[in-house]
C-alpha cells in the first residue's frame, strides 16, 4: 500500500491512534509518540491528504486477515449501515443536514450537520470475548445532494453507494457464500435484485403490507406477448397475523439484541414481492411475534428461498452489533474529534479509524491469553467478559510495554530486567477513553 518512507509515517499515525487518548489529530498521535518536536511534522499530514495509497486496497487486506483469523470457512456474513459524523466547518464541503439516527425516535426527530458514511462490517463469531462483533472493512463517504449540485457531479443515494460497496466484497470473494444483513433502508426491490443477480443473499425488514404474489405460472408454448412475472395475489402479512389458521412455530433465539434467549414465534413461506415498474424478486418472508407481546410483530424477508427461517432471524439479530460499534468508536477511537478540512484527508481519515476496531481486534486475538483475560474487573465490579474496551486497553498495555518502554533496540544488549508496568500506570496509560 505504501511506500517505504511513508509506510514509516503511516505506521507511526497507526500506533498513535491506538495509544491516543481524547482527540484522533494528527498532532496528538505525534505527542503521543514523542514527536512533538519534530520539524517534518508536516510529512505526516501528508500521509493523509497527499500521498498515494490506496484505501481500498487496505480493506481488501483487513478483510482477508478477518477472515483468517475469525471466519476461515462457512458463509461469510457482512452487515450493511450508516451513520453520520457530526461535523461543522465551511471547508467541509460533503457534510449535509440529515436525521441523526442516534438521537431520532419514532416520536421525535433530530437533525445534524455532518458527514454520512457507509460502512460494510464483517459480523464474524469473537472465540475469546464469546460473542459476536461487527468489524468494519469497507467505508465510504455519501456526500449530500448539495454538495453534488455545487460541483456538478452525480449524487448518488444511499441504496447506490450501499449496493456498489456489496458488490465490490462480492467481486472481492468470488468463491464464498454472502450474506447481507441491512435495517428496513435497504428494503428496495431495485437493491434486492441486484443482490439477487449478484449471488448475494440479503435479508433485511419488510412491510407488513406489501404486496405479494405467487410465483409466475409456466409459460406455454407459443404464447404471444410479454412473460408473467408474478402470479395470483397473495393475502398481506397483516391478513396473515390476523388469521387464526397461520401456523405458528416457537423459536428460542440465543443473542435477542444483547438481551439473552428469547422465546419468539415464526410463521414463514415464500412469495413474489412486485411493484409496478419495478422487478419482481423472490423471498421468503419470515412474520414474527412475541408470546408475551412485549414487542410489535415485524416482518423479515430473504432473498435465498432455501434458508431456514431461525437462520434467518439469527442472522438479522445481529446486525445490532453494528450500531454497538459506532457507539465504540465515537467513546473510544474518537471519531467527529477529527479536524481535517482537505476532502483527501477527510474520505481516508475516518475510514482508517473504522478499520482501527478490526485491527483492534485482530491484535487482541494475538495477544496471550493469559493478557486478554486482564479485563477491567475489581472487586465491586465482576465482569464475565472482556468487552472493545477491554481489547483496546490489552493493545495498549502491549504497546507500551513492547515498544515505548523498551531498555534497548537490540536484545542482545539488554543487561537488565523487562520494566513490569505498575497497574496504577497501566489503568492510567491503557484504560483511557
């Protein structure tokens, strides 16, 4: 990706952004690392805005090395989101006003000036933390429709972004079964098909009111005129919540948004979702409800008509983790306390810091066991598993022990014990948000 002379730099930002409390600037990384004094401080800046490297590249690599470590075989499942980073600045020429998901509610709306990012995450299973995480790999800016309009580009939605960086994992894993996993946003029949068409299994929230059909009948010989798509309409959802004959089967599903098991009912076939002037796509449409009606029935669709209706809503549960890890980052890996204003600087910056979660983690599931289990627990505080916080604070604890606090460059010439870093020092230096 780099050159040597700025692989040196880059690798230098990499290391301080991790043991970086507070601020991502490029001028803490370098306090941080002792740098504070140099006179080339501005050849790291250059890292960001000016140097020829590739992102995409970068994430082609993480990916590969996610799936090394976490996901060697099986099918491969990714979870598709957006946030937004909430910046101000005139020289900020992508940031638009948009909802902010994080503070809006059904009942309450919320605006924000910021950055809108796509982000395609690997949910891949965690042996040593016991659960699953949503590790980014892929991340791309969505600049406003204003934006667009003043520089006279295309603007492309949400769905377009969504569906180009889909595909380019597709391209990118030619040879493993994919699966897509999206809130109710990426309900369009326009995306579904091009996941259909892509060999890409995509399960995302449908309306309890679409329009569903069975599938075409076959088409005899010599008929005149265009083949049916679609055939008799099919009851709605809400008719079929509301029938007293619908089939309904228990379901005990292991991780409820964070919750633990939860028992749910599922009642599930397949159909033919159309829409004038759209294409019709295939699904199996799984409805859910609580027996304890603890929360509203909802619908889930799957464009594979093969796959199990539990696989189905394991899968969809969870894609919350996602929504986890964007909270991780803004706690954690300060994300909106960047202050680049060049639109180089700004559409590597902060993709870089969401990689910085799966590197996190990648560095964690190297580090000794016996390390990882030293998560911030204490004697009013028992906790059953190491959390990102607890990973981070293991990369740190190894970074500054490893590299910063080293007696000598060369092992030979060390003719003193390891420096051991006190546990006051290392809950000051590793614990820091």
């Amino acid at each position: 990706m780099f050159v040597h002379r700025s692989w040196r730099h880059a690798q230098l930002l990499l290391i301080g952004a991790i043991l970086a409390p507070g601020r991502r600037t490029v001028t803490s990384l370098l306090r941080i690392m002792g740098r504070a004094h140099d006179r080339h401080f501005v050849n790291f800046h250059r890292i960001l805005s000016r140097a020829a490297w590739s992102p995409r590249r970068g994430a082609r690599i993480l990916l590969g090395q996610l799936l090394d470590a976490f996901v060697p075989s099986g099918p491969v499942v990714l979870a598709m989101d957006d946030t937004i980073e909430r910046r101000w600045g005139r020289r900020i020429r992508a940031r638009g006003i948009d909802r902010d998901p994080v503070r809006s509610s059904e009942a309450h709306f919320v605006k924000a000036s910021g950055l809108r990012w796509m982000s395609l995450m690997l949910l891949a299973p965690i042996p040593w933390a016991a659960r699953v995480g949503a590790l980014p790999f892929l991340t791309a800016l969505v600049p406003s429709e204003r934006a667009c309009r003043e520089h006279g580009r295309r603007h492309k939605p949400l769905l377009e972004v969504g569906r180009q960086l889909a595909l380019q994992a597709r391209r990118w894993l030619p040879g493993r079964a994919l699966v897509l996993v999206g809130d109710s946003g990426f309900s369009a029949l326009l995306f579904l098909d091009a996941m259909r068409r892509a060999r890409l299994t995509a399960i995302t929230r449908l309306r309890l009111d679409a329009a569903l059909y069975e599938p075409a009948p076959p088409r005899s010989p010599r008929t005149i005129g265009r083949p049916r798509r679609k055939g008799a309409r099919l009851p709605t959802l809400l008719d079929v919540l509301a029938d007293t004959s619908t089939a309904w089967r228990a379901v005990v599903v292991q991780d409820w948004y964070g919750a633990g098991e939860r028992t749910i009912e599922v009642a599930s076939e397949t159909a033919v979702w159309f829409h004038a002037g759209l294409p019709a796509v295939p699904i199996r449409w799984v409805l859910i409800r609580d027996p304890e009606q603890r929360f509203a029935p909802q619908a889930l669709l799957c464009t594979d008509l093969t796959r199990d209706p539990e696989q189905v809503v394991a899968w969809f549960v969870h894609r919350w983790r996602g929504e986890a890890t964007f909270q991780e980052l803004r706690a954690h890996l300060g994300v909106e306390t960047q202050r680049h204003w060049s639109d180089t600087a700004i559409a590597r910056t902060t993709p870089c810091l969401f990689a910085l979660v799966s590197s996190v983690t990648l560095l964690a599931s190297r580090v000794p066991a016996r390390d990882r289990r030293k998560a911030a627990t204490a004697a009013w505080y028992l906790k059953p598993r190491p959390t990102f916080s607890d990973a981070l604070a293991v990369v740190r604890w190894v970074l500054w022990r490893e590299q910063s606090l080293r007696s000598s460059r060369r092992r030979a010439h060390r003719t003193k014990r390891r420096f051991l870093l006190p546990s006051p020092w290392a809950y000051a230096l590793c614990h820091a948000a």
